[in-house]
C-alpha cells in the first residue's frame, strides 16, 4: 500500500510540474507577443477625423494662453480608434526597450519620439495633410501620468493630439505599460508652448 502511495504522490507531482511547465510557457508566448514591437510597419494607417488650418489651430491655443508654432499649413484630426492602436504599438516599441535616464532619455526625448512617429505615420495613409501631434512645454506644478510635481520651477513635456476633434494631452512616458492621457481643459498643468 505505501509502495502504491508513493507512486501516486510522485504522478501528482509530476502531473503538477507538467501543468505549471505548460502555463509557464504559454505565459512566456503571450509576453513576449506582448512586448514585440520594433517596426514602424506594426503602426496603424490612421484614420483622420476632420481637417484644420494653422490658424485655427492657433486661434483655439490663443483660447487657452498657449503660444503655438505650427509648422504646417494644413493638419488633420486622427479617430480615437487610430488613436489607440498607435498608443498600443507605441507602448510595445517604448516601454519595454527604454527607460528614462536622467541627463540623456528624458521627458523631451519622450515626448519628441511620440511626435515624430505618430505623426510619420501619415505615409501610411495621405491626407495631403499634417497629423495633428504636437509636442508641449508644461510648468510641472502637479502630478500627472506618473510623473510627480516639481516645485513649479520645473518645466516638463508632454504631447498634445487632436482625436476626433477634441484636443487631448498625452504623457509619453508609458507609466506601468500604460499611457495617461485627459482633455486640453482637464490637464492639471500650464501648458506654456507647444510646436506642431
């Protein structure tokens, strides 16, 4: 009888081994799916919204007493499905192959790099117009994103990006494979200038 005991405890232990050996591997497939992303190809062709001249864009900044330097004469809105499948990508490519690193790979570099690939990402998809993403200088009075306030001498960036025509402010740094994002009027901080 115990000869039979021992045989079943050791087939319930390998049985068990087997089972977390199975989940362990399907875990590492499903990560490393989740983590792979180091192609511009893997971006969304965006959708666009509606379209919108420099000047607008600079009459509704004027609204907010922001100073704005659109580069482009004409810019388009992106959905929020565009929207999202970009962040998803982003947060693939960014938040498992970089870190900030004071002094070399900070909010700047962050904020400039979501800029720029969201708006190449217009190739995909012509609109004979540019994206509009732009990158902002905020005073960093509170906390936002993950990014904790400063004493309010500091000065912070972050993106702003017109979805289905609402202007959204979207920190870069994804905080926990995640990105924050809110509305221009919800956002806690001075935005003082942003270039488009």
């Amino acid at each position: 009888m115990t000869e039979k005991l021992a045989k079943m405890k050791l087939s319930s232990i390998f049985t068990g081994l087997v089972i977390i050996f199975t989940i362990s591997v399907l875990l590492l497939i499903a990560n490393k799916e989740y983590h792979q992303s180091d192609s511009f190809d893997d971006f969304p062709k965006p959708e666009y919204a509606s379209k919108i001249s420099s000047k607008q864009m600079a009459e509704n900044f004027d609204s907010y007493s922001i100073r704005t330097l659109p580069l482009d004469k004409t810019y388009v809105s992106i959905t929020k499905d565009t929207f999202d499948k970009f962040n998803d990508i982003y947060i693939k490519m960014v938040f498992f192959n970089t870190s900030y690193q004071l002094g070399s790979y900070e909010c700047n570099h962050f904020a400039l790099l979501y800029k720029s690939l969201l708006g190449a990402t217009v190739i995909k998809g012509n609109a004979n117009a540019a994206i509009a993403v732009g990158a902002a200088i905020v005073t960093n009075e509170k906390e936002f994103g993950g990014v904790p306030a400063s004493d309010g001498n500091s000065n912070h960036m972050v993106c702003l990006v017109c979805v289905d025509d609402k202007w959204l402010v979207v920190e870069p740094q994804p905080e926990k494979g995640y990105l924050t994002y809110c509305s221009i009027r919800e956002y806690p901080n001075p935005i003082l200038y942003t270039i488009f």
